[in-house]
C-alpha cells in the first residue's frame, strides 16, 4: 500500500497528490512513469512523475479527473492508499548540456510532466526557457515550480485572460525567432496531441530538434501486450518500454490520435456506471 500524504486541487478537476513511496524516488529520473491501481477491482492507468523528494521518500503525482479511474483517484485524500504502485517506468529523458536555450513547452495538464524535464535540464547547466499555457487563466497549473525551475518563464492562454493572447506555438515560434534558429538546440513540448503535433509543425522549419511525451493506451507497462504501439519513423514502437519520449517530426500523429478515440464508448459507460453507483451509495449513506 501507497499512503497519500498531501492532496491539493490546483484547477478545475486538476489535482496534485504527493504519495510515499521511497524505492520509487530513488530511482525515478526525469521522464519516468508509473503505473497505479486504486483498489483490486481497479484499472491500472499511468501517470507521469511531476516531482520527487527522494528524502522524505515521496513522488508527486498530477492528475486530471476525465474518466472513471482518474475521477475515483480524486475522490481520495491525505491519509488514504493506493493498492499498487509500479515504477519507475520508460525511459528517462535524456539530459546533457547542450550548445543552445532549451525550449519546454506544456500545454495543460503536460505542464506536470516537463516539469522535472524542465528542472534536469537546468540542472545541468543548460538554459531554460518554459512556455506554459492553458485555455484560461483558472486552468493554468505550477506556474511557480515553472518559473523556479527555468531561467525565463512565459505564459499563454487561449482566452487572453493571462499572459499571451493565444497559444503556446506562437510564443514557441516567437522564442525561435528571438533566439535566432541555431541558438535553440532542443525543444520539448508535452500536452495534449493537437498541441505537440503543433509544436512540431513550428520547430520542424527552423530544423529544431523536438521531443514530444506520448500518451497511447497503456495496460501492463512492459512491452508485452502493445496496446501503447505507436508509429515513429515509419517503425512500431511500444510508448511503455521504447519510450515515452520520441522525437516528434517522426511520430505519426494522425494514427496515434485514432487509437486513442478507440475506447471513447466503454469510457463513458465505465464513468456512467460508477457515477450511478457513487450516487448510489451516497442516497443510502
């Protein structure tokens, strides 16, 4: 068992949850996942590492409650546990210093996954440019970690109620075109598929190396059952053990977007069963 000791609402349906688990923060390196299972009966679904405190024995996990899983996860708090908790998995990003800025770009909830991408990197002596965004001010998240853990930080959303007036692509194309195109050596951008497939669509001119996060359906996280297989370079990869990091002027979005519309049908019956159910148990409570 997992022990939940802090649990924090950063946005609308956004939360934060720092769980113990010592072996895990230990090891995890920055583009690691896990793997969680609330209860016996759950589904196994991953989740990016968004911070680690390898002395207090603890990871933070950042979720967004969009289905049954992640909606029952938020209904968890300090105190509680999960069942199981299987990491550090895929293979960490690579960090060395390189000859250039680096540009780390999140768009929503993939602001927690290149968060610790973001801190390696200037850890390492390189220097760091973050461009966060949102689709409002209300739904931006770890605006601060962000700014702590890059040497400039800049802000996006899609409504104009904060920083830019727009999306992150241009403040992207704006940070290339400021820099000038080989002063930028590497590009990381993590979100939703739209925005990376975008984010590559602006670097992919100007010759900027890009590494995108991917997202596929996941089940056992090891390579064997290839629900995670994704197209990169024309070749199958599984997301699980040959990433989840590639470089994103290979990846084949359209069909990753496809296979992620698969289960749309059995997701919403899942959430409606169990909403019924909770609902259920809370007219009897």
């Amino acid at each position: 068992m997992f022990t939940i000791v802090e649990k924090q609402t950063l946005a609308p349906t956004v939360y934060r949850m720092v769980v113990r688990a010592p072996e895990i923060a230990r090891k995890h390196r920055a583009g690691n996942f896990v793997i969680l299972r609330i209860h016996e009966k759950g589904e196994r679904i991953p989740l990016t590492v968004a911070d680690k405190d390898p002395e207090a024995g603890t990871i933070t996990l950042v979720f967004q409650a969009v289905g049954k899983t992640t909606s029952e996860l938020s209904t968890l708090n300090a105190g509680d546990a999960l069942l199981d908790l299987a990491g550090p998995l895929g293979k960490p990003t690579h960090i060395e210093r390189f000859d250039g800025a680096t540009v780390c770009v999140g768009g929503g909830i993939g602001v927690a996954p290149v968060h610790p991408i973001a801190c390696a990197l200037k850890e390492a002596g390189n220097r760091v440019i973050a461009i966060i965004g949102a689709r409002t001010k209300e739904l931006l998240i770890m605006e601060e970690e962000m700014r702590r853990a890059s040497h400039e930080l800049l802000v996006a959303t899609d409504d104009g109620s904060y920083g830019h007036h727009g999306f992150v692509t241009d403040v992207l194309r704006e940070v290339i075109e400021r820099e000038g195109r080989e002063n930028v050596a590497l590009a990381v951008a993590i979100g939703p598929v739209p925005m990376m497939r975008a984010c590559c669509k602006v670097t992919g001119p100007y010759g900027v190396h890009t590494v995108v996060s991917l997202n596929p359906i996941m089940v056992d996280a090891t390579g064997m059952c290839g629900a995670c297989r994704v197209t990169v370079g024309g070749e199958t990869k599984f997301a699980c053990v040959d990433g989840p990091e590639f470089d994103g002027h290979q990846v084949d979005f359209d069909e990753l977007a496809k296979r992620l519309r698969a289960y749309v049908e059995d997701e919403r019956r899942a959430m409606q069963i169990w909403s019924e159910q909770r609902a259920g148990h809370r007219c009897h409570g």
